[in-house]
C-alpha cells in the first residue's frame, strides 16, 4: 500500500514539471547509458559483482520507465500518449538493437542475443511499473470524487 502511495505522489510530480522531472533525466540517462556502452570491454566498471544481464535489465528498466511516463504524459502527440506502453517497448526494443550493434565496433565488446533479452524483460517490467502507477492514480482520482 506504500509503494502505491509513493508511485501517486511520483505521478504528481511528473506532471507538475515534466522538463525537470521527465524530460531531462530521460535525455541524461539515455546519454548515460549510450557513453556506458561505448566504455572498451576491459575498462568496465564493475558494480558490486553485478552481472551483465542484471546490469542490462536494471538499465533499461529506468529507460522503459521514464520513457513510457514521459510518452504517457505528453500532450502533443496524442496517439504516443494513448499507445505509450507499446511505442515504449517499440523504441526501448529498437535500441536495444542498435546499440548491441554498436558495441560490435567497441575494443572488447561483442553482439549477444541474451544482452537483448535482458533489455526487452527490463523494459517490460518498467513498462508495467509506469502502468500500475498511473491505474492507481487514476483509481485513486475517482475515489476522491
């Protein structure tokens, strides 16, 4: 029941400035992780042991959770706002591609299939984060009625 509560109240706060609150920690994540990925393989930091997988899953977990909330809460593209939860995984998905491709060319760095599957379930799982704090909110508006 808390975690609700804190997912209404980061509800509220996305809304009441989206630039500070949205669109600029996704803009400076996504150049986060695309500096992270082009770091050579011998130069990786590691983090508390983490394996790659689960540094692959948390990281797009962030990515598909502010995305699909920024998506989901802008006003000039209605179709995005109405669909956001697909178009999040569409995008999240086609990086994830693109940038696996692109360690291709990164000094011990190499395409792995399983990287992608991790991305994809770490999106999903911050897709579905997104969802079930924009229900409760909405659950919790007509409540309030």
């Amino acid at each position: 029941m808390r975690l609700v509560s804190y997912g209404i109240r980061l509800y509220k706060l996305f809304l009441s400035n989206r630039g500070m609150f949205l669109y600029l920690p996704l803009g400076l994540y996504w150049l986060l992780i695309f500096i992270l990925t082009s770091i050579p393989g011998n130069h990786i930091p590691t983090i508390f042991g983490t394996s790659d997988k689960l540094k692959h899953f948390g990281a797009y977990l962030v990515l598909a959770f502010l995305l699909n909330f920024t998506l989901y809460i802008q006003k000039k593209f209605p179709l995005l706002s109405k669909k956001s939860m697909l178009f999040t995984f569409l995008i999240t998905t086609f990086y994830g591609i693109i940038d696996e491709v692109h360690q291709i060319f990164i000094p011990g760095r190499a395409f792995d299939w399983w990287d992608l599957v991790a991305d994809g379930l770490g999106s999903l799982i911050g897709i579905l984060l997104v969802k079930v704090i924009i229900s409760e909110n909405l659950n919790s508006s007509k409540k309030n009625k």
